[in-house]
C-alpha cells in the first residue's frame, strides 16, 4: 500500500459525513496533510472546531507536514511549468503537490485537474455527484 497526503476536499468530505471519504482517511494510520490543507479546512472552525480536527488528525494518524526548502523549489518549479505549460496550476496546490512528491506520498483527491490532472502518484477514490458518492474505487491494498 502506498501511504497518502489526503487534499483538502477528502477532509471536508469526511467532516460532511460521506462514507467514502471516511473509508479512505481510516484506511491508511501514517497518512499527511500539507499545512495548507490544514488551513483551507480550518478557515471556517472557531477555536472549539480546529481543536476537534486536530483531534481528529491526530486520532486517525494523520500528520501536519509544514513547508521546507525541498517543498518550497519543487513547487516553484510546478508552478513555474504549469505557467509555460498548462494548465496553470494554483500556486497552492503546486505547493499541496510538491508536499506530496517530497514526502514521497500518493496524492489523494477528488479534483486531479487542481494538480495538473491524473497521474500515476495520484490517486481519485470517489467522485461527488449531486452530494452523492459514485465511481467508489477500493482502498489499496
């Protein structure tokens, strides 16, 4: 199994209550999230709300991975590509990504195209439609 950095609409999902994205946060014990989820998730949470994600990070054994030189050149480089190339890609997400390939994680999310679309290190478990989980892949193994 490849361990994950969860975006952020995979941890609003699960605060929402859909099954699929709570199957897919429970199954990985030393998943990440990059600081900017963390923020992009919390924005809304008065201090009695962040101090329930956070145990709720904590109690699922997912990680804070804060940024580093390493994360701060790769996603300059994203960002810089995806400007001659694009899709431009959002200067967060170039950072949520480069978190991901420095920690050597596979990405999971719902919106591929956030970070220049599928790949191999990134993983769709579900799609939304109408509020609805459809299209439901399994964990990996």
């Amino acid at each position: 199994m490849e361990i994950a950095l969860f975006d952020t609409n995979i941890l609003i999902d699960n605060l929402e209550g859909h099954a699929a994205a709570v199957v897919e946060l429970t199954n990985d014990d030393d998943a990440i999230i990059s600081s900017i989820t963390w923020m992009a998730v919390a924005c809304k949470m008065d201090q009695a709300g962040k101090q329930r994600f956070n145990a709720f990070l904590t109690g699922a054994g997912i990680k804070v991975v804060h940024s580093n030189d390493d994360i701060m050149e790769r996603a300059a480089t994203i960002r810089g590509a995806s400007i001659v190339t694009p899709p431009k890609i959002a200067l967060p997400d170039c950072i949520i990504r480069a978190t991901a390939e420095a920690e050597g994680r596979l990405l999971v999310t719902r919106n591929p195209d956030d970070f220049g679309g599928e790949g191999p290190r990134v993983r769709v478990p579900y799609e939304l439609v109408a509020g609805i989980a459809v299209n439901i892949k399994p964990p990996p193994a």
